[in-house]
C-alpha cells in the first residue's frame, strides 16, 4: 500500500510540475507592473497592514475583484472552481446552505445544529450559523481561500480551513458605477456601486446594492411514466392522473442586497471602519431531481406509488416545488490604533438570519415526503482584540483574544403521505441551542536572518453548548399542532490547545521554501436531528486534525511565470460522522458518532503564466488520498467490504482548473478582453457507504466571457457550464433515488457603465 501511496503521489507530482503553465489572477494587487504577474495583499496572518500573497509561508489562494467579475461568480461556490482540493459547495437540499470541503475535512449535512469544518469569515466575523452561509460575491474586494487546518489564527471550526471575504471599502474618491445582466431563464441582475468623501480626508462612504430576479434554470414538468397501484397496496390515488399539477420553471430568484461601508479617518494613528450587509432572498425551494438506474433496486417511487422519473437531463417533477426565504443583516465595526510600536486591532460583529423554506425531499409529483413551512432563526455576537508589534526588527509578535455567541432555533416538520392510509404522518424536531466560545491566541516571527524566519503559535480555545430539544416525534393527530413535546436539555464544554510551527526559507528573492506544523480543533456537536432521545443529547467529541505541510513559492522568469507547489500530510482524528441507518416508510434517520480516524494526504499546484503583455493562463491541480485508519458504528456495508476500505464521500482524488485571458487595447479609450476557464473533478462517492448508485462520475465544467470597454462603457457576453453538463452536490436514497444542486448553463449579456 505504502508503494502504491508514493507512486501516485510520484505521479501527481509530475503531472503538476508538467502543467505548470497556468492561477486565478490573485485580493489586491501589490504590483502594479502591467506585463508581469502582479502580487496580491492579504490578511491570512492576520497581520495589521497585511502582506504579499508570495511572502506567505502557507497554502493561501486568493481571487481578487477583477477576476471574480470577469468570471461572472455568483456566490463563493463559485470560487471553489478555482482552487485546488476544495469543494466550496452547498448541501445541495436545502438553498444557501454551506457544506464545504477542503483537503478531505468537511461537512455533509444539513443538520443545522452540528458546526462546519471549514470557517466562513466575512470582513472578520465568522458565520456561525451555515443555512444562509452561501455568501454571495457581490461588491468584494478580494476571497482568500486559506487550506488545512488554522486553529492558531482563525480558531474553532477551521479544521479543515477557512474562507475569508473583504468586502470593497471607500477610498476617498467619488464613483459610481451600474451594470445590468440580462440572461436565460428571465434573469435581470443590477449591481449598483456608489462612493465618495463625505468629509475629505477624513469620512468616507459607500453604498452598494444587488438586485437579482430570474424564473428558475429547472424545468417542472409532468414527465416519467406511471402505473396504477392497486389500492390494496396503496390507499391513496395514483397514476398518471393523480400526478398532475402545475409545469413552468422552479427554482427561481428574488433577491437583494445592501450593503453600506464607512470608513472615518479619526486621527493619524486611528481608523474605524463600519459594514453593514442587510439580504432577502424570496427563491424557490431545492430542485430535487429524482432518478432510476434501470435494474437498481426499486424503491417506494416505483414500489408503492407505480412512478419512475423520466430520464432527462436536469428535469424535476415536484408536486410542491417549495419556497426558500432568508432575511437577515449584520454589523461589523472594525478599529485599527496605532499604539507605541504596535498597532491594536479590535472587530465586533452581530449578525441576525432567519431561514424559511419547504423543500419536497421525495422529488415526486406525489408529494410523498416533504419538509413543509420550516421555521428558524440565528443571531449571534463576537468580538476580537489582536495587537502586532515588530520588536528590535527582528521579532513581530501577535497577541489577541476571542469571545463568540451563537442563539440558533429551530421548527423543523416532516409530512408523509403513507400508502396504508389516506391519513398523513405529521413530525417535528424543535430546537434551541446556544453556543459560546472563548480564546486567546499568540504568534511570534522571529527573523533569524534576512533569509530564514521561524514562527510558532499557540491557541486556547473553550467552548460551551447548551442544548434544548424536542428530538424527532411523530404527532398523534391531522396537523403539526397536535403534537404534544417534551423537551431534554443537555450541556457540555470542550476545551483545546492548538499550536502551529512555521519555518520559511528565501533562496532568492522572488523564491520561497516554507515547512510547516499546525493542528485543527472542531468543536463537539449535539445531533438535533437525532431520531432518540439518547441521541439527541449525548453529544458527539471535538474533531482534531494535525498537518505536516512542505511547499515552495516562486515568481520566475522576471515575475512572468508563477509556480507555487506543496505537499502535506493530515492526521485527522475523532472524526464526527452522521451514520444513516433506515426508518420503514420514512427518510433515513441519521446517528452521530466520533466514527473514524484518518491519514490524508496530498499536493496541491498553483501557477501563473504571462508571456507577453494582456495575455495569461492560469491553473490549478489538486491530488488527495485520503484513507481511514479505522471506522467505527458503520453499519449496512455489503458483505466482504471493509470500513477502512471505503473512500472519503465528496472527496474527489483529483481536482483540476485551467484558464486563459487575453486584453488588447483597440485605441481611442477602448479594449477588448476574451476569458476562458475550464473546472474539473474526478468521481466521488456522495454517502458514505460508498453506494455505486450514487457515486457523481467526474465531471467538467466550462465558461467563457468576451468584454469590450470603451470609455466609461462596457459590454459583456458570458457563459457558465456552457456544455450544460449535468452534476450533483449530493446523491441519497429516499422515497426514490434522489439528486441535490448542481446549476444548468446560465448566460447573458451585461452592460456597464462608470461616473
């Protein structure tokens, strides 16, 4: 086994040197040379004035403004396209929310009650709450995608790694600026952008406004084919005639966004900085895609209520097509003061969301299974305080502290239309948790010489979650209310000690050899879906992961070429795991388990290539074997089949992105610019099980965009999942077999114009 690991990690190394030609033009560019590739500023070590992208001693993407409006992203899912061995993907059931993966640590699950792996920061808060999480990037100065573990920095939950917004702040000048997108399925997008000094040099503003409308990319159609059942196996109606209901497009969007940043210049050494973000989204609800392999396994689709889904690329057939309405704001005030030598930095964030949906979990026309009118709400507080000081210019030391709440509750209610009467099954799971956190933290660089620095940090974390919950009960009578509740309550803490060891090497100036130690901590978890009582209040241990990484930046060829390589080493242990088991005549129940330990292992490529002036491709590779060393409480594995032999689900052992742009200036204040990017992902598994029948095959997805600007005006022709290739998030058995998320070719024109 030990010669198969290196022979592929051979030739995933050779792959990657062999295609170094091509990454994404990475937040704000440090170097303005126009035919070179210009470094970016970023804020990965929490440093006061931030640092260059290749002076980081970490794997650290970062995706500037430019290139996210190029690319015609929509929300931070997008972004994960770009990035070697991360999938910044959604749940795929219910809309906005995040389950993301980053060298094999994530989440998949849409259990609100259980915290991600991989932080979510927007302008230095971190979103505790993951439905409604799916932040879009409307209006954002810059993405960094930070990978493995970043306990020391970014603390609880970044096990796996963390992904960190900047939204655009006002500099002083006045601006304004409009665009409008037209699209299929009956999008119209405006994005409006307005800044000035309101006091000159001193109080600065900006506003910056989303509208987005459109009639949804999948099609509801009365399609597949049906048979009557005899009522003595199904006492309700079905049938073709039973099926019937409303055909269109589902799965639209009503969407807005506000977003106002100031920024008051108080005095020399002082800056306070005030964002605020106010979102409702009314869109429809998750366009579940029902689907049956011939000679699989009939389920109750076929069994009970005589219907197989039409084989038919991205169609639904959705009695009730479902809602999705999330509200919500947040307020981030963020002080920088220069205090002797150093500089303190202190950020307060409150953050309020409410989610609303109904999703038809079945996919059928029947309505056999549906999460109808869910209820819940989130607000949370933080602060942090960090103080930087450079100390006899030999050692910059970084000292904070950390303090999170988090109120969550939740109304969950399950409908089920059962074949052995025409009587419903109402269900409900109520909830309300509250989580608290503290920490401290410290970092200290110390400049050995010129060339070689080593740093090492520390980081000691407390956490506190108090659970009252009502688990999953069945209601004695016709409606929701006729259930009667009996809540439990639980409580426990954790606590934690995370260290990181970094030492960076410069061979020459424009190239960087780093190693590096550093350990992960996510908190321990409540399963509030839990079918029992038992479950629902014995909470499931912190997670850990400890990361040996070794990698090499370089800028080459007088800054035109940029190849940044590196290999690591995880191991992750306590591994929480949702294990499902089957429920007769209802969706599978779900139990939480610290289930397994792990080794994972990978590379990661990241390049950059400018031969001549306007013209750049850019790349990326991704390589991830991941293993488990044991794997405990797994049950319904087939005969002869060992847990330990079972692949990481929705993690894809290559992960590949390769693009180009070229800009060419036509004269008389006017240019023409073509993008193109190709994404890719080999197969993965989307259960744990490792099921066939919901394995996602590798896939591709490509987009193209042409831009002309002349003057202050500027048109654009784009692309997404051109091919309209078809892929899922997720794949579960259900009532049927069922296929989550995913998104059909989108394209469009837009128009823009600047004052």
């Amino acid at each position: 086994m030990k010669t198969s690991v290196r022979g592929s990690l051979a030739m995933a190394s050779a792959a990657a040197l062999g295609m170094a030609l091509v990454s994404p033009a990475y937040a704000q560019a440090a170097d303005p040379n126009p035919d070179g590739i210009q470094d970016i500023v970023v804020y990965a070590q929490k440093k006061a004035r931030g640092e260059q992208l290749q002076k980081v001693p970490m794997a650290i993407s970062a995706i500037d403004s430019k290139t996210i409006e190029a690319s015609h992203a929509i929300d931070i899912r997008d972004i994960g396209r770009l990035v070697p061995n991360a999938q910044l993907d959604g749940v795929g059931t219910f809309p906005g929310f995040a389950n993301f993966f980053m060298r094999g640590v994530g989440v998949s699950t849409s259990v609100r009650s259980l915290d991600p792996a991989v932080n979510i920061i927007q302008d230095g808060m971190v979103i505790g709450y993951q439905a409604g999480a799916v932040l879009d990037t409307f209006d954002t100065e810059g993405v960094e995608v930070l990978r493995g573990p970043q306990g020391v920095l970014f603390g609880r939950n970044a096990s796996g790694g963390a992904v960190s917004l900047r939204s655009k702040r006002p500099t002083g000048k006045s601006e304004a600026t409009f665009k409008v997108t037209l699209g299929n399925a009956n999008t119209v997008e405006t994005r409006t952008g307005l800044e000035t000094a309101i006091v000159e040099d001193k109080v600065f503003a900006r506003l910056a406004v989303l509208t987005r409308n459109n009639d949804g990319f999948f099609h509801n159609r009365n399609s597949g084919t049906f048979v009557t059942v005899p009522a003595a196996t199904n006492a309700n109606p079905t049938g073709a005639a039973a099926a019937q209901h409303k055909q269109g497009r589902v799965g639209g969007a009503d969407e807005v966004v506000v977003k106002s940043t100031w920024v008051f210049n108080v005095a020399e050494a002082t800056r306070f900085t005030l964002l605020g973000q106010y979102i409702n989204f009314k869109d429809g609800g998750g366009a579940t895609r029902s689907f049956f392999v011939p000679g699989s396994p009939q389920r109750q689709q076929q069994t009970l209520w005589g219907y197989t889904p039409a084989d038919k690329k991205w169609g639904v057939n959705l009695g009730t097509p479902g809602y999705t309405d999330i509200k919500g704001f947040h307020i981030i005030g963020e002080l920088s003061q220069d205090i002797g030598a150093g500089t303190l930095t202190a950020i307060g964030a409150y953050r309020k969301v409410s989610y609303d949906s109904t999703l038809n979990v079945g996919g059928d026309p029947f309505d056999v299974l549906l999460f109808p009118d869910g209820e819940e709400d989130a607000k949370q507080s933080s602060f942090e305080a960090r103080y930087n000081i450079t100390i006899a210019d030999r050692f910059d030391l970084l000292v904070g502290g950390f303090y999170f709440n988090l109120k969550e509750d939740v109304f969950e209610k399950r409908l089920t239309r059962l074949p052995t009467t025409t009587l419903d099954r109402y269900t409900v799971n109520v909830w309300d948790q509250d989580i608290k956190s503290y920490a401290a933290f410290a970092n200290l660089d110390f400049h050995i010489t010129p060339e070689l620095t080593a740093s090492a940090g520390v980081r000691y974390s407390k956490d506190t979650k108090r659970m009252h919950v009502q688990p999953l009960v069945n209601c004695p009578g016709q409606s929701f209310e006729s259930c009667v509740l009996n809540f439990l309550d639980a409580k426990k803490s954790w606590d934690d000690v995370s260290p990181r060891f970094v030492v960076n090497y410069k061979v020459q100036p424009n190239i960087m050899l780093y190693a590096s130690y550093s350990r992960g901590y996510r908190a321990g978890n409540f399963n509030a879906r839990a079918p029992s009582a038992g479950g629902a209040v014995t909470p499931a241990n912190p997670e850990t992961v400890a990361s040996y990484e070794v990698g090499v930046k370089s800028d080459l060829l007088n800054n035109r070429l940029r190849i940044n390589l590196g290999y690591y080493r995880q191991k992750y242990d306590d591994i929480q795991r949702l294990v499902q088991f089957a429920v007769a005549g209802e969706s599978p129940a779900q139990q939480l388990f610290n289930a397994a330990k792990a080794t994972i292992q990978g590379i990661e490529l990241e390049t950059a290539f400018a031969p001549v002036r306007g013209l750049r491709f850019d790349g990326s590779l991704g390589y991830t074997d991941a293993k488990y060393d044991s794997f405990n409480n797994l049950t319904g594995l087939p005969a002869g089949v060992s847990a330990t032999s079972l692949r990481f689900d929705r993690v894809p052992k290559w992960t590949a992105y390769i693009g180009g742009s070229y800009e060419t200036d036509l004269g008389d204040d006017s240019s023409l610019s073509f993008r193109t990017g190709y994404t890719w992902r080999s197969h993965v598994y989307t259960d744990v099980l490792n099921t066939p029948l919901l394995e996602q095959k590798a896939y591709g997805l490509w987009d193209a965009n042409v831009t002309y600007e002349r003057g202050r005006w500027s048109v654009s022709l784009f692309g997404r999942n051109l091919a309209n290739t078809e892929y899922a998030e997720i794949k579960s058995p259900n009532i049927g077999y069922n296929a989550f998320g995913g998104m059909p070719r989108y394209y469009g024109v837009e128009f823009g114009v600047r004052f």
